[in-house]
C-alpha cells in the first residue's frame, strides 16, 4: 500500500476535499483500490459532510490495537463515502481525535505499509511534525502540500517545505487555483514539485464536501479532470519511486 498524506502549512485550502477528489478518482485511474483516512488532529468533518454515522471510525481501529491490521479489519472500521469509496472517518472533536492519533498514527503507517491491496489517501490536516498525524506524514509514500497561490500562504509553506524537506519527506505541491500567483512561482519559491493544479471551482467542489453525488456530467468538467490528472502524476511518482528502490 502506498500512504498519500495530503495536508497544507496554513490556513484551509482545500485538504479535505482534495483528498476526498483523489481518493475519488484513485480506483477509476490506477485500477487500485484506495481508502479515504481522516487523520486531522482538528477532528473529522467527512461523516457531517457525507451524513455518514459517526460510527465506525477511528476509535473502533484504535480498539483492535493489539491486534495485527488486516484488511478485513481496516473495511471493518470504514464507511463508504459517496456511495463506494471506503472512508476511515474521524471523531468530529479535536481533542478526542488527537488523543486516537497520538497512538494509531504509527500503527497505521506501520499497518497501512503491510498492506499491499489497497493505497491510502491521507488527510493530515495542517502539517506539523509534532502533530498527532507526524507519524503518516514521516512515513508517507508521498507528501502533498496544498496552497491557494496567495502570499499568505506562501510564506508558510515555504516554511513548511523547508521544515519537511530536510526531513527527506518526499513531498510535492498543488495550488488551488492559478491566481493571483502562478502556481510555477509558488513551487518555484517553495523548492517543491509542482504536482498539478485544483481548479478553483465552488460549485462543483460541493460534491467533494458532499453536497451532491458525483455523476458522470461532473467527471468532464475541469476539476474531475484535473483530479484524475493529479492522481495519474501521483501513481507515476510511486511507481517510478519503487522502481528506484527495486533496482538499488
Ligand atoms: N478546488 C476548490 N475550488 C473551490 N472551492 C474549494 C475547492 N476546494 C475546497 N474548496 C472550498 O474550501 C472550503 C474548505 O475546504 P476543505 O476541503 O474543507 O479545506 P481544508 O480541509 O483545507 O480545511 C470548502 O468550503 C470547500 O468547498
Ligand atoms: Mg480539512
């Protein structure tokens, strides 16, 4: 399995229903299966936006501890969001959510890393190392760093980028949105790769916070598209990243 971790350095750009977008676009793109994990030290939104219960969640997986992750126990502990895609929500409360980070964020990178049937979209919230999500973001296949391109937002993920850069964090950029900066300056400013562009648009974004089912009129307009060309840039990098490991 590879862990996605998607995050941000400041502010609320866009994390979750990026996420949301590429666990969406994940299967129908790469052919793997992916779940949806919410690993905000804020405390989940996914079962409000989706009306989804608000259980199972974190706290059910955090209860098997002391047992080996398998996958039957991962989907035991998922809903399906949006009709299929298996989430692992988390507790709407902050605190209760990062009191369940603090011990199964390394269970389940270490857990997520055994599994080889299915790839994990992680919402990490804001990035911070000492977050109760540190241990995903250490150990993450990929770090996906969103930012709107705005100098508000520059200053921090530059910041941040340094911060997980020199951590060997394998990481890389997507704006949200194409204005008022170009999202080359922002990567070039920041030292990361850019990954690709969200296109900002409100409307369509409601059915990435569950304000509407995705039908396939969605799936031509621009955001679906760019979605599904983020996920085929992603799915590149892990392979051409294994392929390195493989031959060293
Ligand atoms: N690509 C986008 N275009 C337009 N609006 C967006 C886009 N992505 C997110 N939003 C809006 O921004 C707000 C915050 O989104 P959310 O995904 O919850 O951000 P975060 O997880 O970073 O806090 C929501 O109202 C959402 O609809
Ligand atoms: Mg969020």
């Amino acid at each position: 399995m590879s862990i996605i971790a998607v995050g941000s350095a400041k502010a609320s750009p866009g994390v979750t229903s990026l996420s949301v977008g590429l666990g969406q676009s994940w299967e129908p793109t790469t052919g793997r299966r992916a779940v949806v994990v919410e690993a905000d030290g804020d405390g989940g939104v996914l079962a409000a936006r989706f009306g989804l219960a608000s259980s199972p969640s974190l706290v059910e997986l955090s209860g098997t501890t002391r047992h080996e992750m398998t996958i039957s126990r991962l989907q035991a502990s998922c809903q399906p969001l949006a009709g299929h895609l298996p989430a692992l929500v988390a507790p709407g409360c902050g605190e209760t959510t990062t009191r369940i980070l603090s011990h199964l964020a390394k269970r389940l990178a270490d857990g997520f890393g055994q599994l080889d049937e299915i790839d994990a979209v992680v919402d990490v919230g804001r990035v911070r190392l000492d977050s109760p999500a540190a241990e995903l973001i250490k150990h993450c296949d990929l770090l996906v760093l969103v930012a709107h391109p705005r100098f508000d937002q520059l200053v921090p993920l530059v910041h941040q980028a340094r911060r997980v850069l020199s951590e060997d964090i394998p990481t890389a950029l997507v704006c949200v949105g194409d204005r008022p900066y170009p999202p080359t300056e922002m990567a070039k400013a920041s030292q990361l790769d850019l990954l690709g562009v969200m296109a900002h648009e409100p409307r369509v974004t409601q059915a990435l916070v569950g304000g509407f089912p995705v039908n396939q009129r969605h799936r031509r307009l621009l955001l679906w598209r760019t979605l599904t060309e983020l996920v085929h840039r992603i799915h590149f990098r892990l392979q051409a990243a294994a392929g390195g490991r493989e031959a060293a």
